[in-house]
C-alpha cells in the first residue's frame, strides 16, 4: 500500500472460545492478506492453547488440587476427586486421539472400561424412546461400523465431564463455548464485565494471561488485533488485553470481529479502552491499512476508518468516509502458517448430522462471496456490512485459493462460510473444479430458491459437495411472505429433494416464535416438516427460537410486523436483541418443548407416522390444517 512502510508486526488473536476443531477463520484471512501487502503477520489461536493447557499435566495438578478445596462437591466433581489418577493418565490419550494421531484407541474407548466415565455418560445408555431395550443404545446414532465415530462422542463426553469439574473447581465461568456469554450478549451495561475483569484471576484466566503474554514474547508484535466473533469470546478478549496492557502498556491493541460488528454500534463505554486503543468495525482490510498507516505515523488520528477511540475521556467514531473498500477480489487467500493444524480436537458433541460437521474434523474456511445476494429477510440484520455489501469474484480465482489452501494445509475439506452462497457462482465453481479435477469436499448454506434444480443440484454433488443448509424457518408460507423469504414450502420441498436424490446431508434452519405466529402456524409448520423428512427431503433440522435485534427490518419496523418493541435499558456498551410484544399471545416456550421433541425423533426415523399433536404434551394444540401427503404432491407436480 503507497505510504505503508514494509515489515509492520502485526498479532492476530483468536480468543477463547470459539471453535476447537478448526481456527476461526478470521486470523486466516487477515494474516493472509496484511502479508500481501508486505506487513509481517502473524496469528495463534489462544482458544485452543487454553484447552490444551487446562487439559496438560499441569493444568490437571491444578484442577485436583482445587476440587480437594471445594466443601460441598457436586456429582461431576466427586467423580473427578475419585477417579484423578485415572483421568490423569488417559486425558493425553483423549487428545491424541481427538487430534487424530492416536486413531486405533477407538477399540480401547469403545470397550467403555478404558475411560473414567462421570455423570456426562448417563445418557449414552437409554437410547431413544421405543428402543429403550435396544441391547447397544449407541446403535442408532452410529451404526455398526462407526467406531471413530462411537469413540469420538464418548471421549467428547469425557471431556465434558472434565470440563464440568473445571467449572465447579477453577472457575464458574468456563465452557467450552458460551465462555462467560451472559457478561457480553446485549449487555447494555459494561459493569458485570468491568466486576469480573476486576476480580482476582480464576486459574482460567492466569493460563490464558500466561499464553497471550507468551504470544507477544514469542512475536513481538508493533500491534495486536483480537478477533471477537461472539458473545462467548468477549470475556477471554479482555482478559487477553489486560495481562497484556499491564506488561507492555504502549503496545496498540484493536479489538474487532463478528460480535463488535453486530453489538458495539453504538458503543460510548470509555472503560472498554482501558483495554483496547480501538474498536473497529465491519471489513478489517481497509480499517487495518489506515491503522497501521497511522502507527506508523503516516495518517493523522481523524483520517482513520470505521474506529472507536478515545478522547479526553470520551468515546470518539472516526467514519473514514470516502475510503474505498478493498475488492473482495484483491482481499488474497487466507493462510493458516504459524497454526499448529494438528493439535485441533474433532469433537462429536452433539448427534444432529449437521452440527457435528461443526465441531468435528478440521475445514478449511473460505468464503464464496462477500454478503449476501438476496439481503431481504425480515429477521436478518441485513443493513450491516457483512451482509447487506454483496461482492462476488469469479470461479477461477476462487478455485486458484483453493489449490493455495490444500498446497499449504494438505487437507481437502472445506467449508463455505457465506450467509447464503449464491448459485451462480457455486454453478462457476463448480464447473471449474470438475474442469481441474480438484478432488476436495465441501459444505455450505444456500437459500433453498428455485435457481438450485435438479441438474445444479447434481452438479454440485460432482464438484465435492457433500452437505448443505438452507432457511425453512418457519415452514408457512404465510410467514415466509411477511419475512420475505422468497421461497415456499412447496418450492423448499423440490430443492431439497434434488439434494438429497444426489447423496447431499440436508439441513433445515428453523424458526419458531416469530410475530404474529400462533399455536396453528406452529403445529402446521411441524405437520410440514414431519413430511419433508417423511419423503427423504431433509436429513437434519434444528429450531431455534426468533429473537428481535435492533438492526433487522423488525427491530426498525415493527409496527409492519404487528409487535411492539419492549425499551432497551439505558445503556452504553452492548446492543443487539430487543424483546417485543406480540398480540397474539402465544406460548412459544412451551410449543418450543414439542417442536424440538419432534425433530430429535424425526431425525432418527421415530414418529414420522404420528399425528403431530401428540408431540405436544405440556400444551393443548389444534389439528394441523395441513393435509397428509402434501409434500409427496408438491413434489409429483413438480
């Protein structure tokens, strides 16, 4: 970049916790393009370095000799004081294994006497309902043949018995990924955060001191940036930034990430910057040039782009208007050099076929285009800049960081991390990846829109795609207009199949709670459901329950949607989810018990001819209006 002097240090990052089987790609990215620009970057995911250091030989003294101090343990932590010696001498076993270096220990852990099992393995033995006398419960997640698989839940499950034990003993804060969430999420105040930052040092917090301050040891970095993509990691972030302010009290720190671009908008906390020197905003490549430009004292203070900082003891914005964004076609290939890929845990936590890609292997993170082509649901925060500035490049240079990716990673696996893939460019990909006969596998979420036929849907399939998801949300096509959607039930049903007909995973995103929606949408939406798993359109699905933000067209709009909002308390820091009053008055949380009752059944092939009412114990619903074989006709005519 013209003015920016060569050889700039700069730290990426990543902080717990986000996810453990594979980096968050934000420090891939960053690195990758700031060394473009002839910047020496570098990033280490402090994430899994706190994992590993908890579970090391130290971190295991610690945690025992802590639960001995406890006066009243509960179940997970008896366990631990009672079977110490044992866990002590598997738990490096459990991560090679998890780390896919030790992978025959699948026949040990599958014997069930190799591992000390605690409360988290009470599950494992009851199986599902109707099977209960089904002589291996683990049968129907797993199979017959699926010893990895089988070995990797139960050691999963032994890690979050150790885990619980941590909890109880070191610090009550930890998990392995809502990490001290409550103190961030729309957290309108700064001060339960400013409290527990100001408490003494937890165990927890001291190994992850310990490791950011070996990171800038190890580096020696002129700035540090701290990628925060959610609520779960706010916590880690400042502590991160307190041991090192406290050691190296002149070293420029910038805070930025998924969580800050969504709730510190409006920031006006002064305290966040006993911490931080910045808080940026939105796309990091243009921010950090101006940045970095500025440290080295080539840009004045008020010529930055999309900062906070402060002034004279006030939060100060700095727009940077009129600076053009870099091209999503110059922004580079993400590069992973400096993270150790081999010591990341392929967890398999939960058995939902979709989520566990999630936690399970390692994925190279790649986004097809930046934002999202379609920008127009209701509940999306859609004016903000990941989402609402949509750029896309062309298939070559997107296969070209591909082969980049696999020559420096070895690994084949990706995942595309847009909001929705747009299938224009997933058809170009796709015809250049057969065209170069890249042999890679790939997932991804799309929107189930009438553009994926049958014919893309095969050749995506032929390209390495081997899971895909998409927004049913609530499955009404009455809601689907109000959220502008711009699908149908109907059209959802033939895209899905086309997947599936081709060997595609295929998840449903879905909603319930949103306005205006009442007891006989929701039973409707259900009865729909139960029939596109019926006739093999979706393989996997989750509910999740609407939430109001302030950046969506409901949190702007809410009178065309039939709520009224709820007042946020004042506040100067966090803002994001805003309740809201429906008129209707239905009982979602209670409907919400049967729904997610259902689809764990659905799943697994159990209820799939029951009239949906009977799923909904707690609650007295109607007879779903949808007619039987609704689908199966939908599908004949199309």
């Amino acid at each position: 970049m013209p003015g920016m002097t060569p050889g700039f240090r700069v730290l990426s990052l990543i902080p717990p916790m986000t996810q453990l089987n594979t980096p968050y790609p934000a420090t891939a990215y960053l690195t990758g393009f700031l060394r473009r620009q002839g910047v020496d970057a570098s990033q280490a995911d402090l994430a899994l370095g706190l994992v590993l250091r908890l579970f090391s030989t130290e971190g295991l003294t610690a945690l025992r000799e802590a639960a001995a101090r406890v006066p009243n343990p509960g179940p997970a932590l008896q366990f631990h004081l009672v079977e110490a010696d044992r866990i002590a001498q598997v738990t490096p076993r459990v991560l090679a294994f998890l780390q896919g270096r030790d992978p025959t220990l699948a026949h040990r852990i599958n014997g069930r006497a190799y591992l000390p099992e605690g409360p988290r393995f009470a599950p494992v033995d009851v199986g599902i309902p109707g099977q209960e006398d089904e002589p291996d419960p683990l049968s129907w997640a797993f199979g017959t043949l699926g010893a990895q698989d089988r070995a990797r839940h139960l050691a999963t499950l032994f890690l979050n018995d150790l885990a619980d034990a941590v909890r109880e003993a070191l610090d009550p804060r930890f998990e392995f990924v809502r990490y001290a969430e409550s103190l961030a999420m729309s957290q309108p105040s700064f001060e339960p955060l400013a409290q527990a930052l100001a408490a003494p040092a937890t165990v927890v917090d001291q190994m992850l001191e310990q490791l950011a301050l070996a990171a800038v040891a190890d580096k020696d970095p002129q700035l540090v940036l701290i990628s925060c993509p959610f609520p779960g990691s706010v916590y880690g972030a400042f502590r991160m930034a307190q041991a090192l302010k406290r050691a190296h009290p002149k070293l420029p720190i910038a805070l930025g990430g998924g969580y800050v671009n969504t709730e510190l908008r409006e920031l006006a906390e002064p305290r966040v910057f006993d911490f931080f020197d910045f808080v940026t905003l939105d796309a990091g490549e243009r921010v950090l040039l101006a940045l970095i430009e500025h440290l080295q004292g080539k840009r004045s203070k008020s010529r930055l782009v999309r900062s906070f900082l402060r002034e004279e003891g006030a939060v100060r914005y700095i727009a940077g208007l009129g600076e053009a964004e870099v091209p999503f076609d110059e922004v580079g290939t993400p590069t992973w050099e400096g993270l150790p890929l081999n010591q990341y845990l392929s967890l398999l936590d939960m058995l939902n076929p979709m989520h566990r890609l999630w936690s399970d292997g390692r994925w190279n993170k790649l986004t097809v285009a930046l934002g999202c082509y379609w920008k127009k649901c209701s509940f999306c925060d859609v004016g903000l800049d990941y989402i609402g500035r949509y750029e896309a490049t062309t298939a070559e240079v997107l296969a070209d960081r591909i082969e980049a990716i696999v020559a420096e990673t070895g690994q084949t696996g990706f995942h595309f991390v847009d909001e929705a893939a747009p299938p224009k460019v997933l058809k170009a990909l796709a015809d250049e990846i057969v065209r170069r006969r890249l042999s890679i596998s790939w997932w991804g979420n799309v929107r189930f829109e009438k553009t994926f036929t049958p014919a893309l849907a095969e050749r995506l399939a032929e390209s390495g795609c081997i899971a895909i998801s998409g927004g049913l949300e609530v499955a009404s096509d009455r809601l689907l207009k109000l959220m502008n959607k711009g699908v149908s039930v109907e059209q959802v049903a033939r895209v899905t199949k086309a997947f599936a007909d081709q060997g595609v995973l295929v998840h449903a995103y879905l909603m319930y709670g949103f306005p205006t929606q009442t007891a006989q949408d929701t039973v409707d939406a259900l009865e729909y459901v139960r029939q596109l798993f019926e006739e093999g359109c979706i393989h996997s699905g989750f509910f999740h329950r609407f939430a109001c933000t302030v950046h969506s067209p409901v949190g702007q709009n809410p009178e065309q949607f039939g709520v009224q909002l709820i007042p946020l308390p004042a506040g100067n820091f966090s803002k994001n989810d805003i309740g809201f009053i429906d008129p209707t008055g239905t009982d979602h949380d209670r409907l919400g018990l049967g729904l997610k009752r259902a689809l764990y059944n659905f799943m697994h092939g159990v209820g799939l001819d029951w009239d949906t009412r009977r799923w909904f114990e707690e609650i007295r619903v109607p007879k779903p209006t949808v007619k039987r074989g609704a689908i199966a006709r939908a599908l004949q005519q199309g």
